[in-house]
C-alpha cells in the first residue's frame, strides 16, 4: 500500500473529503462514513478480441467484444460509476443485467443509502453465513441460489446494495475462508486459487441457470491500519477474486460485481491482526436487483429477450 498512499490526493467536495489514488476513489461523508469506489470495466479486457468506448451525452460506453463475437457494454457516468450493464448476443439481442439507476433511498453514504433493520434469521446461522473451507458443493451451490430470509419489498440499484448492509443483509453470504490473505496483501497465492473450484463450479452453474444472475464479491480487513488503508485494500481484495474467478475459471465476468468495506464488518472482534476478518465473501444479490421476483422480469423497453 505505500505506493498508493504516497500517491493519494486530498479535495474537499460539496463538504465531503474525496481521495484519489490510482485505480480508486475514497469518500468520506461529514458523518465519517466513508466508502470507496473503482472502475470495473479493465476487469473485462481479460480475453476480449476487440475494446471501444463510445461518449454518448454524458454517458460513456465501453463495448468488449469477446472472440466469439459476443459484447459486454458498460455504461458508466462523467463520475466512472456504473449505469448499465449490457450483454449483446452475436444475433444483437440485448439482456439488460445490472441497472444501477437511482430508485428514490434517501441520500446518505455515496448518494443511495436505505435504512433497513436487520433482517430476522430464520434459518441456522451456519446456513445463512456458509464457511467455504468444508463445504459440500451442493450446500455452496444451495446458498448461492437461496432465496432472501425476508421479503423484499421493491427493486434495489446496485448502489443502494452496495452502500446499505441492511439490504444486503437480507441475502445468505458464502464466507471464502479457504482463502488466506497476508497482512497489507491482496494477492492470492496459487496454492490457495484452485481452492475456489468449488465456488467457480457453483457461480458457474447458477448463472447457466440464470443467465442475469448478479454476484457481489465483498472484500474485507482486519481492523488493524488506517481505515483508508483498509478500505483501498479490501476493495482490491474483492476485486482480485472476482479476476481470478473469470480468468482460471471461466466465470462470465459480467454477472460478478465486486465492493471493499475495509473493517467495517469484523467476524471476529479485535483490534489486532486478524486472518479470519481478511477475508472475501460472495452473495447472490440477483432478487435484490429484480425485487424477490420469482420469475425474471421484463427487459426493459428497446431490448429483446433471449429465447429459451
């Protein structure tokens, strides 16, 4: 980390603080709530056979073509945030599988926080939050596919789960404690990668069955460091697992979306070192986005289904 911290940039916006370092940006509200962003569009130049960007108003479109001819679009705003995005068949036909348009939360922490209770469990807690080292893979598989523990009770942007821990709280998680990250790292050692078969194989198996399924890689520290340390770190965390997903394992990179939260969420509550708390989690956040819609719902206007 000290090459990003000894790049990092310091403004003031709007009574925000706002960080800049390379490859990410971190808000601090006047509350000392804080959170950090990134661009996810250079995790999908991975295989790609051609990339374009198109500035369409104040939208920018980055179009991947993949070598068989298929495309990922990437709509994003002058910010770099994500708007849209888009799956384009060889045919033309377009399925819409993130839309991260604002729904109307009171502002808060990065513009779209919801204030929910935590959810009521009413599941066994080793169900609700999976370890991953021991796991079967059908349990993996299962967890990935559960439905909400409580009823959700309209459609949520990605931004509103993203920055709202009672929202997302109301989907089961798969703790990925196969995997050890060293203290300020967030490489994952080969030895450790092929532990995430078993992940891979569900992800895999679930978004065959839905080809919108919408994954949320959560990457977490200790509590150890500065909170801008942590939150940079963990963010990449997630984002290196969500590389490493598609790149060894063939995960479509467009259903996975990643997040850092630094130490805000300890498993194990300490102020020390921690190989428990640097860890990454996974959640399927798919009736989040539709709105606990047993069926998906219908494409948006200017876009054709795929057949079945």
């Amino acid at each position: 980390m000290d090459d990003f911290r000894g790049a990092r940039r310091e403004t003031q916006e709007g009574g925000r603080t706002v960080i800049t370092e390379p490859g990410r940006i971190i808000v601090r509200d006047p509350g000392g709530q804080a959170f950090v962003r990134h661009n996810e569009v250079d995790r999908f130049r991975f295989g790609a056979r051609d990339i374009k960007t198109q500035q369409v108003g104040n939208e920018t479109r980055t179009i991947v073509v993949r070598p068989d001819g298929s495309q990922i679009i990437n709509v994003n705003d002058r910010q770099g945030q994500l708007l849209r995005r888009i799956r384009r068949d060889q045919r033309g036909r377009e399925i819409i599988i993130i839309d991260n348009s604002y729904r109307g939360g009171p502002r808060g922490i990065g513009g779209f926080y919801v204030d929910l209770p935590p959810p009521v469990i009413q599941i066994p807690q080793d169900r609700y939050i999976v370890d991953a080292e021991g796991a079967s893979p059908d349990l993996l598989y299962d967890t990935m596919i559960a439905p909400p523990v409580e009823r959700i009770d309209r459609r949520y942007s990605l931004d509103e789960i993203r920055y709202s821990a009672g929202v997302r709280q109301r989907m089961p998680s798969i703790d990925l404690d196969s995997i050890n990250f060293e203290t300020g790292s967030w490489e994952i050692p080969p030895d450790q990668a092929a532990k995430l078969q078993g992940i891979a194989d569900g992800l895999n198996r679930a978004i065959t069955a839905n080809p919108r399924a919408v994954f949320l890689i959560e990457g977490h520290t200790d509590a150890v460091g500065a909170d801008v340390d942590n939150l940079s770190l963990s963010d990449r965390r997630a984002e290196s697992a969500a590389e490493l997903l598609t790149q060894q394992f063939q995960v479509p990179a467009e259903n996975l979306t990643s997040q850092g939260y630094g130490e805000q969420y300890l498993k194990e509550q300490t102020d020390g070192p921690s190989r428990v708390n640097r860890r990454v989690t996974i959640r399927n956040i798919t009736p989040l986005l539709n709105g606990g819609q047993a069926s998906l719902p219908p494409p948006p206007p200017g876009t054709v289904p795929p057949r079945r």
